[in-house]
C-alpha cells in the first residue's frame, strides 16, 4: 500500500502534502525534523491520509489534494475538525 498524506503544523497552521510507502516512519522523519520541508514547521499532526493500491494512485492523489479543489475537499472533509 502507499498513502497520500497531509500534515498541519501547530506552528504556522499550514499544511503538507506528500505521500509515501510508509506512512509511520515518514511521520516519524517529519516529527525528528529530518524533512527539509518540514523541519521548521515542527510539532506537526498527521490530519488527513487515504491508502492507495499503488504508487501512481497515490502520487496522482496527492497532487489532486495540493490543487484548489483538493484543498477544498480536505476542508470539507475536516470541517468540524479543522474549526474546532
């Protein structure tokens, strides 16, 4: 399985899209710091991930949630947790 993933930082309150064949060990590299986009937007929360069967599933479905509507269907779908 792969997943496409979006971390919010408690820092700035912004978002990080990526995706990754391992989502507990690439959560764990962002929390260490050892993503350079990340690194100083720590602590981060993982709020939002979908599993894919395959890499090219979930590289599309990452670079559809980074897009306008993307962000927007993340809104919606956090609605009640993203505004508390």
């Amino acid at each position: 399985m792969y997943y496409a993933y979006v971390l919010e930082s408690s820092k700035d309150k912004k978002k990080y899209t990526g995706y990754t064949k391992n989502l507990k060990l690439r959560f764990e590299l962002h929390e260490k710091g050892e993503v350079v986009s990340t690194k100083n937007r720590r602590p981060l929360k993982l709020i939002y991930y979908e599993a894919c069967l395959n890499q090219q599933d979930a590289t599309h479905r990452e670079n559809y949630l980074k897009t306008y509507h993307g962000k927007m269907f993340i809104k919606r779908r956090l609605k009640s947790y993203l505004t508390g």
